[in-house]
C-alpha cells in the first residue's frame, strides 16, 4: 500500500487585482495566501507520510517578478527532501518552458518531465511509473494523451497531464483530450491540471482535476485543496479531497421577493453570514447578490451605497474580523406598476428603453458593439479583472443594465423634486 497528492494549479505568487481600491479589504492576506496554502499543502504530506506528490502544472502564474517566488519553492521544497518525499511536476500554460525566463536550480527530490515528448519516471521500490509531459509552449492545442506511452505491466500507471479535457468554461482550450482517450493507454491514475474547479471524469480508473489549493477570486468559490490518494495492495485507489485554503471565497445568493423592507433584506442576509461563519473556520471573502422582484426594492434602489455599508458594518461586526464583502449586487427589481406610474412621461420611457434592450439580443448586442471602442481603451487590468465586462458578453451587458436602472431612476426622479 502506498499514498500520494495530487495537485496542481498552486499559481504561487498570483497578483492580487485592484483589491487595495476597497476599503478594509484583507489585502495582505490574499497576496500571499497562494503561499500559506502550499505550506498547508507540505504540513500534509508530512502528516500523513506520503510517498510523494504529483503537480499537474501552473505551478507558478507565469514569469517571476523577482526570484523571490522561487527561492520560497525551493525552501519548502527542501522540507520535503528532508522527509524522503519526491515531487514529480509537469509545466502547464502558465509556467511553459517558453515563457518562464527565471529558473533556479531545484533540490534533488523534485523531477521535471520533459516538455518535447512525454517521459516516465519509475519508482522502482512502490512498483509504481508516472507519465507525463510538460509545455513547451504556452498555447498547446494538440491532444498530447496521444503520444504517452501504453501502460507498463506490473506497475502502476500514472499519467499526468495540463488539459482542458472536452473543454471547461473558463479556461483556454489547452491540451484537449476525451476520456476515451485517456483510458485507451490503460493506466490506473490520470492526475490532471489546467481546471480549477475540483472534478472528478472517472471512477474505475480515477481520472482527477483537484483543483487549485487556494481561491484567487470571486470565480473560484467554496473550499479548495488537494486529493490524497491512498492505493492497497490490489491497486485499487481511493481519493480523498484535502481543503487547504485559508481564505475562502463567497456567494451569498439572497432572494429578497417576498420582502417588503430592507430590514428584512438585512435579516435575511444576517442568518447567511452567521451559517457561512458555522461551516467555515477560516477567513471569508464574500460577494451578496440581492435578487428578486420585491417591495424593498425602492428603499434599496433610493441608496444604495447606503445599503451597502450597512451590509458591511454588519459583517464587521459579527464576523470579528472573519468576513470580508467583497461585493454587494443590488439586482432587484420593483413590483409591476410601482416604479413609473407615469409610463408616458421621459421616465416611463426610460424603462421602456431598458425592456427593449433586454428583451431583444439584437439590440442588446448593437448597444455592446457601441461600447467597443470605449471599452478598447481601458487599462489593461480592468479588461482582465475577474468580474471584468466584455461588450460582447450579453449576459453580463443584461446583468449590468439591472443594476444601473434603479440608480438612474432614483437620479431622475430626485431631481425631478427639486
């Protein structure tokens, strides 16, 4: 019998977008979260004595900024070798032998495949042979499964691989490759990498993305870690997934229709936050989105900003320190009839301009196209941000709409009563 990890995606040093722009955000701890995960990651291995670790690529976010971030992977790196646990790694996108320009020289435990043609390792001792191959490049787009070797009798077989698999959203079309294809070469494990959202393909053989070991952003919710893989004497395996995050990442989805007041809005929200602090044990990030056709919604529309500090006085408060918003979407919507009785008059047609838009995509996509050349000329970071809008994204163009209409309204009509 013997154990491994499987991880990947660690993207250790990933910057940490904009957050200094939000008022008490958890900046520090997020900048080097990615590193206290993996220090996890290391405690764990060394707690359980496994027999080694499988990194599955994009163990760096690209090029160094400074050697820092390699000499932290040699020094934890080195805890391992001191403990007798080899890391076998393949490069993904990220860390492609193209793009990276920075290297170090690694401890003797850890083993790079090579990123020309797949190569194997044997671990003679285990009865155990890794497969794999790295980037050479940063865009693959051919399935390298194809050219792994078939499985070697006698032992067992681990492929590894950076892929988009079928395709998965989100993510570049890297690598891909079918689950057939992947059992055609008959090996017992495939530890993937590329996908960051935990997954499992197969069953019998266990075919894996774990996931990344640490949340980077509001796309990348709920617990994050590793899967343990122990394998008896048959050769069976047996995964078990390992949270190592320690900050976590949010959604607060609230439906506020059958609420009249915001207070109730606030109660609602409270009761979220008080069960996400019961599950959790450790620093949250989170984003509330407040849905729903509802009698709030005119007090909530009225001010929001107001609204939306009291959501985050209330986390602070309750949560000691634990909660973070990140985020407060107000996209409820009023009552039919209640937000323009005078549905002829400029603010009627305001609303009736706002429907069009939603109901018909054709005019939905010309109003994006519109944007383009606006769009073309912000920063480089707002255009790549996680919660970034694409005028060619109508679903994000529709979500936006929603949360401007209630704004301009409340404008409108103030000054209306001036």
């Amino acid at each position: 019998m013997f154990s491994f990890i499987h991880t990947a995606d660690i993207h250790l040093d990933s910057p940490v977008l904009r957050l200094e722009e939000y008022g008490g955000a958890p900046v520090e701890g997020l900048r080097h979260a990615t590193r206290r995960a993996l220090e996890s990651l290391i405690e764990l291995a060394l707690a359980r004595h496994v027999d080694f670790i499988l990194i599955g690529g994009d163990l760096y976010d690209g090029d160094w900024k400074d050697y820092n971030t390699g000499l932290y992977f040699v020094s934890q790196m080195t805890r391992l070798r001191e403990a007798g646990i080899p890391v076998y790694i393949i490069k993904g996108n990220h860390d492609a032998a193209s793009k990276m320009t920075r290297a170090l020289r690694l401890p003797e435990n850890v083993y790079i495949f090579p990123t020309s043609r797949p190569g194997t390792f044997y671990l003679d001792d285990l009865g155990v042979a890794i497969h794999g191959q790295g980037f050479e490049r940063q865009a693959v787009w051919e399935d390298l499964s194809a050219g792994y070797p078939l499985a070697i009798s006698g032992y067992f077989n681990i492929g590894m691989l950076h892929t988009c698999a079928t395709g998965r959203e989100g993510h570049e079309s890297y690598a891909p490759c079918t689950v057939g294809g992947l059992l055609s070469r008959g090996y017992d494990y495939w530890a993937l990498g590329h996908v960051h959202q935990r997954e499992i393909l197969h069953k019998d053989p266990l075919i894996v993305f774990p996931g990344n070991i640490q949340g980077r952003h509001i796309r990348e919710t709920g617990p994050r870690g590793c899967m343990l893989i122990t394998v008896d004497d048959r050769g069976s395996a047996v995964p078990e997934f390992c949270p190592l995050d320690v900050v976590r990442w949010l959604r607060c989805e609230i439906d506020a229709s059958d609420m009249d007041r915001c207070l109730d809005v606030l109660d609602c929200i409270r009761m979220h936050l008080e069960g996400f602090l019961e599950e959790n044990d450790l620093p949250l990030v989170v984003r509330i989105e407040i849905t729903g056709i509802s009698g709030a919604h005119t007090e909530l529309a009225a001010d929001p900003e107001h609204w939306r500090n009291e959501v985050r006085s209330m986390a602070i408060d309750m949560g000691s320190g634990r909660i973070w918003i990140e985020k407060v979407m107000l996209r409820t919507r009023p009552p039919s009839g209640i937000e323009a009785p005078d549905l002829d008059g400029p603010v009627g047609e305001i609303l009736r301009s706002f429907e069009d838009l939603h109901s018909d995509p054709a005019r939905l996509k010309a109003f994006g196209g519109s944007l383009m050349d606006l769009w073309k000329k912000l920063p480089r970071e707002l255009k790549t941000d996680p919660d970034a809008i694409s005028p060619d994204n109508l679903d994000r163009l529709a979500s936006m709409l929603d949360q401007v209409r209630p704004i301009l309204l409340h404008r409108l009509r103030s000054r209306g009563t001036e």
